[in-house]
C-alpha cells in the first residue's frame, strides 16, 4: 500500500490525518500553508439576507467581527463549515453538499448573500444574484518538509494547493494524485502517474478516493 501525504493546514490536516488513519492508511504530513486572519470591516447586516460560507476558516479566523453578524442566517458548503459556524452560535439555514453551485441553486435568487472567504479563491460566478464578498483570512505559504515523490499517494484540498505542488516537484512519474476537484486537478498540471477528482467536493469524498489510489496496483 502507498502512503498518502496531506498538504492541507491546520486544523484540517488533523481532521484529515485521523479520517485518513482511521480507513488504514499510513499518513505522511506536509502542510504547505498556514491560515492566518485578516483585517476587515464589519458590514452592516441590514443590507442582506445570509451569510455564504465556503470554509470553516471564515468562522475559525473571523474575530469579533462576526458578533455582528449573527442573526445572519447561514449558508454553508459542507458539514465541516456548518458545525463550524453553529458552534459559534450562528443558525445553519441550509447546507450543500456538491460544491458551491449547488448550494446557490437550493438559496432563492432574491436573497442577498454576504461571503466571507479566503484571499484566494474562486470568483462565484452566478451575475444574477446579489454577492458581497470580504476576505476574512489567507492562507500563507510555508517550508514544507522535504515532499516524498516515490510511489506516493497525495491528496490536494484546493486549486491553490495544486498550483503550489506542482512548483516544488519536478520528478512526478510514479505520484499520483487524489484531487477534491476538478479545479483542484487541474491546478497540478501534468506529468504525474495518474490524477483523478473526488465524486463530491469534500474530505470524505476525497479520502475515499486517495484510499481507493493508495491500495490499487499499477495498470
């Protein structure tokens, strides 16, 4: 069986790292950012109807600014994100489970959302709603420990992760790659054994799939 590296940053590489152990494998960890908070004004929260999150760093890194904000109801990508801002003492109006996309699709499009999001990140694409966005945190590039590239499994949590990898390995042939999207994927670029997207955007989904790559033999 290959090993898998996890390149996400705390907390989630710890959350990651025991699912991970917990399916049986033998888990290499090599965090190649950290999460950090960022300065930002508090919005007025009559001017919306919701608060969008696409990452539980938005609450973990948020500050005394979301006080403000709790009587937003919340919209959140993923379990993780919304046991994050339930815990905060927010109310989870609803949650996706694919992505972005289609979380939009269940909000009724009169709605106006305020996003709290990271520094990088994808731009929403959807003209027809009405979206504020305010960076509340970045994730900041680190040392990482020396990378192994030798028949390896390694998961990336984020497009940003991708592009980052695929600047500091070179040799690639005999690595392959658990993305936990498409967009993920392609940020690595080429080169390496094999690259393949989770069925679902989320860590569940994309363990299950680095699980199924770190136990299949070469074709």
């Amino acid at each position: 069986m290959r090993p898998l590296v996890l390149l996400r940053p705390e907390p989630g590489l710890s959350a990651s790292a025991a699912r991970a152990r917990a399916l049986g494998l033998d888990v290499i960890e090599a965090p190649l950012f950290a999460v950090a908070p960022v300065a930002w004004n508090v919005s007025d929260p009559e001017g919306f109807d919701g608060l969008l999150l696409t990452s539980a760093n938005a609450i973990r890194h948020g500050g005394t600014g979301l006080e403000i904000l709790h009587n937003l109801p919340v919209h959140a990508v993923g379990d993780a994100t919304a046991d994050a801002a339930r815990a905060a003492g927010f109310t989870v109006q609803s949650v996706g489970s694919g992505g972005i996309e289609d979380l939009l699709r269940e909000i009724p499009g009169d709605r106006r959302l305020l996003h709290l999001a990271g520094e990088d990140r994808m731009e929403i694409g959807d003209v027809l709603r009405s979206i504020t966005s305010i960076v509340v945190y970045r994730s900041v590039a680190t040392d990482p420990p020396a990378l192994p590239t030798s028949d390896v499994v390694i998961a990336v949590h984020s497009p940003r992760a991708g592009q980052r990898l695929a600047e500091l390995v070179g040799e690639r042939s005999s690595v392959r790659i658990a993305a936990i999207s498409r967009a993920a994927a392609a940020a690595c670029g080429d080169g390496w054994e094999s690259v393949e997207a989770a069925d679902q955007p989320d860590d569940s989904s994309l363990l299950a799939l680095a699980a199924r790559l770190c136990q299949t033999s070469p074709q």
